[in-house]
C-alpha cells in the first residue's frame, strides 16, 4: 500500500472525486471557495476577476503600498508534488505582493511524509491546520477535488476553513493558466467577443489549451471563432469540441496554419512533441509547419498578438529566431507570465479577502 | 574525514555534547534560552506556556493584528538536515503568524557546505550570523546540544545570542512534538492531574512516546495513572519508566489494551512496525491488538480522546476506517496538529520577545 | 539541444556575453544598477558602501524597526542553478530584515523548467516578470552578465526593470564575497590604505582571491602591498597580477608564509587542494605550510586579523585547532560571515531604494 513512490491506487483514488466533489460555482461571490476548475466560472465572474486584475496591476505600477493590506496576517502554502518553479514562483509573489505569508513545500514533499506513505488527504489536511489557502500541484487527476472534499471535512475540527487553489493536476485542470491565458486576450484586445483566436500544436494532449477554449466557451464569448490548427493525429478531443459549440462558439478545425492566419486575431502557439507519433515519418511530414518564426509571423496581420505558455523550445525555432520574435511588437508572453501573477494576486485576494474592490 | 555524507565520526561527536552541555532551566524565564530538551520544563513552566498557548490561539481566532509584532524584525532560520515538512512547516507557519521571518534551508542543507564536508558546529553558527533562532533537525542524537554549545560561543563574536530550538535529534529528543501533545491533553480535558493515560503501540523506540512521558512526569502529574500497551519486544525502556515512577506517576504495563480502555481517559496510539520483530509470526500473533478501528473505540469512554502524532498509516485501518474515525468527534489529531502551530508560536514569542503575555 | 542538464552548448553561449555586456559602472549611483562584477566600483563607490553597510549595522543592533522600511513591498528572488546554502541564507536574511519579501527557487531550478529545457535567457525573464531583484547562482561563467542582457530587453514589455545580483557564476566572479572581504578589512582596521595584505592558498583557482585582490586595486589602495604565498603550481594568474600592478599596489609573491607574516595586518586563508597538483609528491612537499594552526597564529601581530572565506576544512587544522582559533580575538571570520549579510543589505537597500543613507 505505500512503497515510498506516489502509488497507483492513490491515483486511481484521487479521479474518484471528480465525480464524488462538485466545486462550488463562484456567481459572483469569490469569498471562501476552492478554485479548482474553470467550470466554476462564468461571464460575469470572468468579468469581475479581469476588473480586479486590471485595478490590481495599476496599484502594483503605482507602488500604492494598500496591497500589501489585502491578505496581511493570512497564510498560504504552496504544496506541490511535483517540480514547477514558474507556477510556484508566481503564486508565492502575488502573496507577497498582498502582504501575506507565504511556506512552501515546493519539493519537500517528496521526501518526507510521501516518503512515509501518506495519502493525500491526510497531508493536505495537516498542511491545512497552518495555512489559510493551500496551492496544490499533483500528478493525479482529482487531486484538487479530492483535497477540496477533505479540507470541507477538517473545517469542524479547526474552526477554519482552508481553501485549495488547483496549480494543476496532472493531465486534468490548470485552471490559474487559463485564467491568466483568458485574461491576456482581454487585456491586449479589450473583449473576448467578436475575436478570431488560433490554438495551434498538440490540441490532443495540452491541457493549457483545453482549459483556455472551456473558458472562452464559459465566458459565452459573442461572434468569436475558435480556430483549431494541429496534425490529424493531435486533433482537439471530441468532448472539448461539443462543450465549445454548446455554447455556441464557431470552430474551424485544419492542420494548416495558413488557411487562418490572416484573418487571426490572437495566436496561442504550443509544442507539437515528436515522442507523440506513432510512426516518425509522419512527424517528420509535418513538423516544419508547427514551428513559429519570425518569418511565419510576418504572414499575420499588424495587430496579432503571439501567445505562448512558456516554456518554449523549437517549435520557437532557433535562439537567433527566439530574440527576432522577442522584439517584436506582437509578441506578448512575457506580458502573459507577468499577467500570471497580476490574475492570482486577483484570485487570491478575493478568496481571502472579499469584497475590496 | 569527510565524503560527501554525514560521517560516523561526527555522529558520535554529537553525542558526546550530552554530557559537555547542561541546556538551561526554563524556571519561569524564558527569553534567551534554547530548547532542546523536555527536561528544562518543570510543572510551572509547562503551566505559562499552556496559558500563552491558549491565549495566541484565542488571538489567532479574533484575527488580532497585534500577533503580528510579537517576533517581528526578528528571523528564524530553519535548518533541516533531513526532510519533515509537517515539522518544517508548523514552525514556519508559527514565526509567519507572530510577523517574523523565515529562511529556510529545507533541504538545500544536504546538497552544499555538508557536501562539502563543513561541520555542524561551523555551519549552525553560520547560520546563526544570520538568524536570531535556528530550527534544527539533525539525525545525530546530541546535535541540538552541539549547537547550542557553539551558538554560545559565537555570541562573543557577533555580539548577539542567536537560539536553537530542536526539532528533533536523530533517536533522541523532538520536545517541541512533546509539548503539543501534552497542551493538547491540557486543552482537551483541562488538566494533567487525575488522568487515566494510555501509549500504545512501539514503546520501545518511539521518541514521541519517551518524550511525552517523561513530560508528563516533569509536570509532577498528581493521581495521573500512565498505561504503556505494547508488545513485550516493544516495551518502554526501564530508564523511562524508572524516570516517571520517581516522579510518583503510577505505571501500568500490559501487552493487552482491553486490560485498560475501558478507564482511560486520554488514548494516545502509534504504530508498530513489522520490521521490528525478529520472528514474523510473533508480528502475526500479535497486529491485529494494535490497530485503532471505529469498533476499537466504540469501547471506549464517550469522553475519551484518541490522539496521534500524524503520519498515520495501517495501524489505523483502511481509509475507510480512516474516514469513519475522523467523524468521531473523539479523535483529535488534526486539533492535536494545529496546537503544535500555537505551541510553537507561544515558544518562539517567549524565548525571543520575553514577558509579552 | 535539450537534454535535462545545464548543456554545453548553453555554457559557452554565457561567455559570449563577457564581451557582449558591459556592466554599468556605479560611480556614485547604485539605484536600478545590476551587480555582477567588481569593476563596477571604484573607491568613491566602495566608501559610499562602507558608510552605507556601518550605517545598517548600527541600526541592525538598535534594532531599528526603520530598517524594515527600507525594500518594504519590493520582491526578491533567489534563483539558483547550484545549491550554495550560506550565500542564498545571507541574501534572504538581508532582503528579509530590509523588510522585503523573498521568493527562492533555491533548489526546485533544477527539476523543473531546466529540466524541460528551457534557457537561462527566457527562465531569468520569467522569473524578472514577478521579481524587482534576482539573485543568480549559476555554474556558467558570464551568466549573470547573459541575465544583465536579457532583462534589460525585458523592460520593454513589462514596464519594470528587473535587476540581477551575481550570487557567483563558475569560475568567474563572485562580487559580493569580495565585497564583504573588503569590508571585513576597513571594518577591523578602519582602512585598506597603507596595509600589508597576504592572501594564501590555491591562488590560481580561487575565485574569491581574484575578485578580492582586483577590488583592492578597484580601491586605489595607497601604500598598501599585497603578499600572494601559494605552492608554485598554484600561484596568482599573470592578467591578475598585472591588473593589480597597474593599479600601483605592490606586489610579493612566495611560497613561503613566514617571509611575511610578521609584518602582516590582515591573512586571508584559503585551501590548497591535493586534487590541484599533478604530482602527489609535491603536495606532500608543501602541505604542511598551508595549514594554519594556534601554533602559527602565534608567531603573527598582536593586532593582525585573521579572515576565511569559509567552509573550513583541514587548512585550519583539527577540530580542536577550529576550536582554539576560535577563541583568539584576532581570528574574525564569523564576523566576516555577519559582515556579509549587512553589506548585502546595504547593495540591496541601494539599488532598489535610492538615497536613503
């Protein structure tokens, strides 16, 4: 039962409670909740999180010293099960950019009560009689379910109630990045509506895009088309697809970049990975249309933006193309990262805090 | 005399500072002082820090402001040369919460000067440049008393006293874990005096257990009986039993916890190990009695508390046995782990604040 | 291109920035100024530090709650690629007792997004998007003048300028322990001018000796000669010597310590490796004259100082050696390791802040 590794059982068990644990919609309140998918959104909760991002980024410009009252004398615990520095990083600046206190278990915790063969209901409950929010990054599908079920459950015996904010389960969620992703466009475009956004790479495996085209879908985006562009192989997954044209979003699937690009608002680039093809040949046939360089990006139209998770490797092309697509106007993924930390500043603030703004 | 691990030779040096270093008695004063050993604490001491306990948790619960200037511009560092999140956390948490600041040196200890072959009475008052208080947690037995003899001698030399407070040597002492056990019991039931007490499970190498029971014993316990369940290969060490019987604690021995459930107020379970037992069908014959199920406790006290020192595993059930316990509102372990956050928080205001409460 | 570790290809790419990159010189303003080597300062500049790190003790020991003022809502980030506990612990102490806040990717860097591939130009920008000062430990020379570059482009897009701090780059530079060196000396003697200097050891390898011996020069030092005593294998590089000379400071080399020690005010002690010589036979030869014991101390000035950038090891003798040395008053390498946290406030304090000094 516990051999000194996360055990499969343990995995099996945390998918459970995806069915078992239904996170609580925000509608307008986000004092006191677990923020665990982006299914807890919807238009005006989008709406409201983007004000307070907005407001949130000109008081850090200002240097207005009345954000570090937002979360002063409240903890968080950054617990994450697996490696992810930039997540990490940027969850525990926004804390202190809030003026609240941060302990991070950011590697710790694979060598010690995992170690001992502890489950996670039991850690993230130990964690949970020190802190006021846990950041929980895990392997395991549902873990951020399953830690939201058992932190519900130690509110009777610690007269608190901690809160789990999901830093990513496995192949599951990662809702902070689509948050942040979202947010990105309606920062650089002004609207979610009325947009023509390109996702392009491996649709099929990169959670980063499911979450982000959900979200689009949640926000009930008016008159935006999604374009889909990846190999055959790596094509969006069918249920990703009918969530997004139930909510009446136009899609446009290809594997071919230039049928969209000119007529493309925002471009999200991703990595097409070669380990993915059953049969290298096919890789081969298509790779070079799944790299971004500056002579691709010249092809789209002047107020693009170009938009990317971070890390990138080749699919960016060489170094030399990295730093010609850096300088231009258009690329906006240092812009995203930064917005990264501005949206959990928002999130944090309001989970902890309430209405303050 | 040095390859890259913590060498032997330096182990048994440790050692030999438990007979060089006298740690201080607490005798009402606590500001200055390291804490490194259960033995410093006399009834009256063990009674102000109860009382500090329960008021900084009082606070904690009003969300007083005021916490946040008991340590504040003053530095803890937590030296951790094996990993114990719980441990490093809960003490992190505790200096967070009262306005202080934390370096932590989690697991980074292992990876740099001890590879290089640096010492631990160099390194702790390398540290101790820096700090005011050092957690240490070391596996060598003597090493917090190592410490807090080199800390002295640095004082001369930086013209401050930087602190130790263990968190845990090795086999030896973890007082810290002792005296949130024994406050939990205070809290729980309200007094020491007058409680039928049970330790069940390996008596023989738990450094929780020695430490509790020796605590017990420090706080001239009056008409408090202390019954140690185990198997007979896992007794309590006759040194621990003669130190709690001079003490006047009546003692009670046995291998079968029917013999006593039924009168104990306070039932304090860890586990037994399977690798402890020479012969396996002695660990066979005898598992079944040592392990805490919801029909274990259904025999005892309504009143009763079962307390736990956390990571639990087998001994107590499966998880559904783990579920079902945690609904008892007689099991108090989760309580039991946020007092070790207050205890440690009124230690920390005390040795380095002084008369604040 | 991407193999999980710091890849070759990378490492000669830092480099290139040494030529690349030229770093700002201070010359009377250290406010938004990266800090990556000590040819930025010139002696104006180091007095100004000087005052600037006295200043800061002094209110360090009235326990000046100002202080906490001083980098108060500003972020610091440790980033560093090897684990080097002492100086990641000194700079987070000192940002920490300015009153600013720390994040530390002290050891996750390795596991994480390295791990995935990325670059030291996109992972420092990432890291600068929540950051106001990064502090970069990283085993390539020419890093942080690589990390200089790229978050200078960076303020393009975020509005910010994110500043770097050497925490040492390979065998290059290590700017800061040279700082506190220097300091160490004007602390004790109340001047460099008109001293008699001798640095022993490994004079060809250490970076600390280079950087030290350059910043004497960088001072201008009047009257004041430098004795390099090393093993001939190991003696003082040409560019480093004629760096010095140039400067007009007087220079003697030997390898025999007591043709200087009795006219030496300061000895600043380092290791000669075994593993340095090709023939063992010469080091056996010379060993015993790069060991420093109470034995040799005695012979040197009631009133010279001993200085070691420590970790110590069998350079300083036995165990019982360290512990006699200790206890001579001319010995000061603690203070040299409390000195460095203080003039690591001060460098922070000044290039974050301004003119609060």
């Amino acid at each position: 039962m516990s051999n000194g590794t996360v055990n499969r059982t343990d995995l099996r068990q945390s998918e459970r409670f995806l069915s078992l644990y239904t996170p609580p919609k925000i509608a307008g309140e986000f004092t006191g909740k677990h923020i665990i998918s982006v299914e807890q959104f919807d238009r005006h909760d989008l709406q409201i999180l983007f004000d307070a991002t907005l407001s949130i980024r000109r008081r850090m410009r200002q240097h207005d010293r009345g954000l570090l009252q937002l979360t002063a004398g409240r903890l968080m615990a950054t617990l994450f099960y697996e490696a992810s520095t930039r997540t990490d990083l940027s969850f525990q600046a926004a804390m202190r950019h809030l003026g609240g206190e941060v302990v991070a278990a950011s590697n710790g915790v694979q060598f010690s009560s995992i170690y001992k063969g502890e489950n996670l209901a039991d850690t993230v409950r130990a964690v949970g009689c020190y802190a006021d929010v846990i950041v929980l990054r895990h392997p395991n599908v549902g873990s951020s379910y399953e830690a939201a079920y058992y932190l519900d459950l130690l509110r009777e015996q610690v007269i608190r109630q901690p809160l789990v904010i999901s830093g990513g389960d496995g192949i599951g969620e990662h809702p902070t990045q689509a948050l942040l992703d979202i947010f990105t466009i309606f920062d650089c475009k002004h609207r979610i509506d009325g947009l023509n956004i390109t996702l392009v790479g491996d649709l099929r495996h990169g959670r980063t895009v499911h979450s982000l085209a959900k979200l689009i879908a949640r926000y009930e985006a008016q008159d935006t088309t999604l374009n889909f562009v990846a190999p055959d192989e790596l094509r969006m997954p069918e249920n990703v697809l009918n969530y997004i044209r139930e909510q009446g979003i136009a899609v446009n699937e290809t594997d071919n970049l230039y049928d969209v690009l000119g007529e493309t608002d925002v471009i999200y680039w991703t990595r097409v990975q070669e380990e993915r093809f059953e049969d290298p040949d096919s890789y081969e046939a298509i790779k070079d249309r799944f790299i971004m360089t500056p002579a691709v990006l010249a092809q789209a139209k002047d107020d693009v933006i170009l938009m990317h998770p971070l890390p990138r490797k080749h699919e960016m092309g060489t170094p030399a193309d990295h730093d010609a697509l850096d300088a231009d106007p258009r690329t906006v993924y240092f812009k995203q990262m930064e917005n990264g930390m501005f949206v959990r500043m928002a999130l944090l603030a309001k989970v902890l805090g309430g209405l303050w703004v």
